[in-house]
C-alpha cells in the first residue's frame, strides 16, 4: 500500500472520552467524516439500514464517511470517540476501495494509542454530543483549522497513531472490486480529478479507449452502477462537503461543480440526500445559531492512566 496510490491523508477533527447514560440515541446521521469508536464499558448498537451491530467492551468500531447510521443506547455505557476527515484529493477515497469489517478486537496497545492521542490534542472534544450540533460547518473548519495549528512533531504522532489504529481495518479489509479493470481505473481517476466539471461519457469512452456502449457495460459491471450514476453520487457528495466548510448559494454551488441547471441539481441533491440544498444550508445554521439550550455532553477529562 503506498501513498501515492491511496489517499491516507487524515485530519484529526475530534477526540474525546465519553460517559452515556442511555442517553446516546440519534438517527439520521450520515457525515463527511469517519467514526472510530472505542468501547470502554457497557453496551449499546449502531444501526446501518442492512444490519445492527451490537457494540461490546474492547473493541474498536469504525463507520465511514457518508454512511447513514444511528445509535442506540438503553444503559450506562462509555467509550472514546474519533472523527477523522479524509483531505480532499483526486485519488479514490479508500473507503471506496476498501471493504472494512465493522469492528475489530482492541488490546493493550490500542488502549496506550487512543489514551496517548487523547492527551496530545486537548480541545478536540465534542461540546454537545447530538450530531445536528457537531456534525456542522463550523465545528469541522474550527477543528481543521486546530489541525494547522498544531506542532509538528504532534501532528506526525497524532497521524501515525490514527494509521496505527486504521491499520487494524486494513489487515481485515477487502478490495471491493480487486480484479477491477485498468480501463475502468482510469475511468475513476478521472472522474475524481474533474468531479467539478462537466465530465462526459464520450470523454471517459475517450480515455478508456472503449465504445460509449462497452465502457458502459464495463463501468457497471466493475463498479455496479452507470458511470452517470457514479458521478452524479460523488458531485453530490462534494455538494456536501462545500456546504460545510463554505458559504455558497445553491446557484454558486451547482456552477462550480459542473450543473448547467439548477433545477436539475436541486432535484438530484433532494434525491440522493433527503432535502434540498437549501434546507440542508440552512439546518446547518440552525444546528449552530438557533439554539439557545443545546443538550449538555458529558465528556471527561481524563489523565492517561484512568481507564
């Protein structure tokens, strides 16, 4: 595995140790961000729409960005927490790439590395953790603006820590699609290189050197679904992204990824999220300016040696 094929470059957004009291119970939640979670004491689920995984003390959990998900939570139950965000890039998101089993087992040093990167990055806890708070325009820009500022020799701990842990996935993870064809490999590359322009079939039959018809063909049957599809998905994706971490209007957004018409943008967003970009733009204020009594988080402050 080598960088210059996978994008293993991660910032470090929140860290945190956590007690619940059958209060960690939220649904709809479905982020730019990756989760680790790392159970400490007491049980609870995480719910995907095809399974409901029940999480047990001393295992390490992680859910991929933009995987709709929910929990549940009837008991005492404490745990750290993780989110990590992928930098942009034009190479493939390994969570693409990569089938990762949901959880795997924690030992003593896995204990040692969540205890050490949670000491070195104070600050990273959530304040309330209901995700229409957190999981907003300004907590990820305040937090990868944390990230810029951080030492060096801290940064490179923190990002050999989080790999340290990832590893633990990579070792039982799966290619999604290991026999993919080399054509269809530059298919992607492409589209992740230009996702903010208008990428057309011919093009892409162009680069592949396939008929419109084969590449098609090839396209979904490599990667199960159209090449349409496939980049309507990651523009909307981007969509996302862009409404988080900037201010734009729905106008501004659809013409800088490539939409010659806004209403077929809106509809496609609507269809792939939920809700219409504007309600999505403005349930992100919301979450930050429109509640004056957010709930209360009960994150701890702990010294290394406390759990």
């Amino acid at each position: 595995m080598i960088r210059e094929k996978y994008n293993l470059d991660f910032i470090l957004l929140n860290i945190g140790f956590a007690e619940h009291h059958a209060d960690w119970n939220w649904k709809n939640i479905n982020s730019p961000f990756a989760r680790i979670h790392f159970i400490v004491k007491g049980t609870a689920k995480i719910i995907r729409s095809e399974s409901e995984i029940d999480l047990k003390e001393g295992y390490i959990y992680m859910t991929p960005s933009y995987t709709p998900h929910g929990y549940e939570c009837d008991d005492d139950f404490t745990l750290f927490y993780i989110h990590i965000y992928e930098r942009p890039s034009t190479i493939t998101s390994v969570f693409e790439l990569f089938k990762f089993p949901v959880e795997v087992p924690g030992d003593d040093l896995t204990t040692l590395l969540i205890k050490r990167l949670h000491q070195i990055n104070p600050g990273r806890e959530l304040s309330y953790y209901d995700p229409n708070y957190y999981d907003n325009s300004t907590g990820l820009i305040r937090n990868i603006a944390l990230q810029g500022n951080t030492p060096l020799a801290l940064e490179l701990e923190s990002q050999g820590i989080i790999k340290q842990i990832l590893s633990r996935f990579f070792a039982l993870a799966e290619q999604k699609k290991p026999e993919i064809d080399d054509r269809i490999s530059r298919v992607l590359d492409y589209i992740h290189a230009h996702i903010d322009t208008t990428i057309s079939i011919a093009k892409l039959a162009e680069i592949s050197f396939l008929t419109k018809d084969h590449l098609i063909r090839s396209f979904k049957k490599n990667i199960n679904c159209t090449p349409g599809k496939y980049i309507n998905r990651k523009k909307i994706e981007k969509a996302q992204l862009m409404l988080l971490v900037g201010n734009y209007s729905v106008q501004e957004l659809a013409f800088k990824l490539g939409f010659e018409n806004v209403f077929y943008f809106n509809r496609l967003f609507k269809k792939l999220t939920g809700e219409n970009p504007t309600a999505y733009k403005n349930r992100l204020r919301n979450s930050n300016i429109g509640n004056d009594n957010p709930p209360p988080s009960r994150t701890l402050n702990i010294e290394t040696n406390d759990v």
